[in-house]
C-alpha cells in the first residue's frame, strides 16, 4: 500500500491539473470501489472548482467550492493518470488496461484526471468541509510526522506506558499519520532502535523524551524528505500520475535486503527478516537494539 510519501508524491503530480481547476463532468464506470460510490457522489462534484489539494495522512483531500471535500485513498493498486501522458519505462510498468479505469474527472479546461485500480482496495468519498472533524475515517488520526506537532515530546507522550513493539506503534495511525512498513522499518534502521523494542522505552518514567526519541523523530523526518525528493517508492503497483516510478527503493537500507551486509560503519551485521504483526520486518540485530 502506498505510503506517505508515495501519496505525497501523487498529490504533487495532480495539483496542477487540478487546483484552482472546474471539475466539468465525472465519468463512474462502476458502482464501488471499495466501497459504494455515494448516489449523489457525481453531483456533488460536478461544476465544482477545486480550491486547494491537500493531504492528511494517507488521503489526498480535494477542497471544493461548494464546502465540500473530495477524499481519496490509493487502497493497494490505485493510481492517477493526467490526460494522456506516456508511461515511464522505469522498473515495473503502470498498468494500461483501460478495464481498471474506474473514474474519471473531466475538466472544465480539457484536461482528463483517471483513477486506475486493478485490486480496487482504493476508494472516493464526498464529505461536507464542516463534517471532516467527525469523519469516522480521518477521526483520531495522530500527527502528520512532518509538522509542526510531530516532535520528540509528542511520540513519547504517545509511546509512555504501552508495552507493544515500536514497529507496531509506529504504525498505530493514532499515534503517527502515514507511515507504513516500508518507512517504519528504514526509520528504525537509521536510528539504530529494534524494531522489537517496546515502545514505553521512548519516554523516561516522567514522560519527557528519551534520546531515542529524539533519535527516532528526527531519522523519520530524514527517511520521509528523501523519499518525497526522490517520488517515493515503486514496489509492484505504485507511480507518479505523469506515469513516473519513484527511485528511493534504490536507496532503502535495510527493507527487502534480508542477507545483505549491514551498511552502517564499522557493523558487520547482516540484515535479517522475520515475521512480526504479520508483516515482513527487516532489521540488523546487531546495531538496532
């Protein structure tokens, strides 16, 4: 599933295309995705100018004139495709069957905005502006771990007390927006923290920031800037709109290097894989402790 900065990625590739744009007609080509499409979902966009589009988690958020907002979710397989650009012959290719094209925005200025999903985990929803704090969907979500609210203080708060595993804390959505394996795993690697640790050990017995905290915060800004730099990841299903694959999985460190040589200084670990909250975790046991 498309992490942060793979939507990230696809946010800035749609936002010309479609801030400040009129959405002139939308074209369904089913009744759900992974959920149901609204009844009134078309009519809600249609005529409408996008304002603004944003991000919160892993949704992309389309501000409407109207007051509404367009959510959008990528689910395992989604993508978007402006108009007719060439596909990017890098890595794996997009898909082009024209069978998976399940919806289409029609701008007002000509240009077409298509969403692609073969698996069609992804979904679309129409929520009013005022209705998004009750959203079942985006209610209780943690911080965004690039703002202003993410710093070490906050994911000790958020940490103090719990005794699951920092991997599986780091990706409870309620104590970090975004981050997923993939990132949870290179963040970890980079602050030299097991991915087995519990959580709890990132705040003292007073709740302050321990200096794994700050270690931690600071390699996950650091893990999620490159990727975004780069156009994220490409691993079986995600590209940019334009068609584009992300390179960063040229820079992962320890993710899917299971039998390679640590590459941190002076280690000589190995990177290793097991199986923890079913999920692969990659980590070398001999400097993430």
């Amino acid at each position: 599933m498309p992490e942060l900065p793979e939507v990230e990625t696809v946010r800035r590739g749609l936002q010309p295309a479609m801030e400040g744009a009129r959405i002139a007609a939308v074209d369904l080509r089913r009744a759900d995705l992974r959920f149901p499409f609204q009844p009134d979902f078309a009519a809600r966009l249609a005529g409408q100018r996008i304002l603004g589009l944003g991000r919160r988690a892993k949704y992309l958020m389309a501000d409407l004139a109207s007051g509404d907002v367009l959510m959008m979710h990528l689910g395992m397989s989604g993508s978007f495709r402006v108009g007719t650009m060439p596909i990017g012959e890098f890595h794996h290719p997009r898909n082009d069957e024209l069978v998976h094209d399940h919806v289409v925005l029609k701008m007002a200025n000509g240009t077409t905005v298509t969403y692609n999903d073969p698996r069609r985990f992804g979904f679309m929803k129409v929520v009013a502006r005022a209705a998004l704090d009750d959203e079942p969907l985006l209610k209780g979500l943690g911080p965004e771990p690039l703002g202003n609210a993410f710093d070490a203080q906050a994911l000790a708060a958020a940490c103090a007390g719990k005794t699951v595993s920092l991997k599986a804390a780091l990706l409870d959505q309620r104590i970090v927006a975004g981050l997923g394996n993939i990132y949870v795993a290179e963040a970890l690697y980079r602050a030299g923290l097991s991915p087995k640790r519990r959580a709890s050990t990132l705040a003292t017995r007073g709740g302050a920031p321990t200096a794994h905290a700050v270690r931690l915060v600071e390699a996950i800004r650091e893990v999620l800037n490159e990727a975004i730099a780069v156009g994220g990841s490409t691993l079986r299903d995600h590209r940019q709109p334009d068609g584009n694959l992300g390179y960063f999985q040229h820079s992962f460190r320890v993710y899917d290097h299971e039998g390679a040589p640590c590459t941190m200084p002076g280690c000589g670990g190995t990177i290793r894989r097991f199986a923890q909250h079913g999920r692969s975790t990659f980590w070398c046991a001999k400097c993430q402790k």
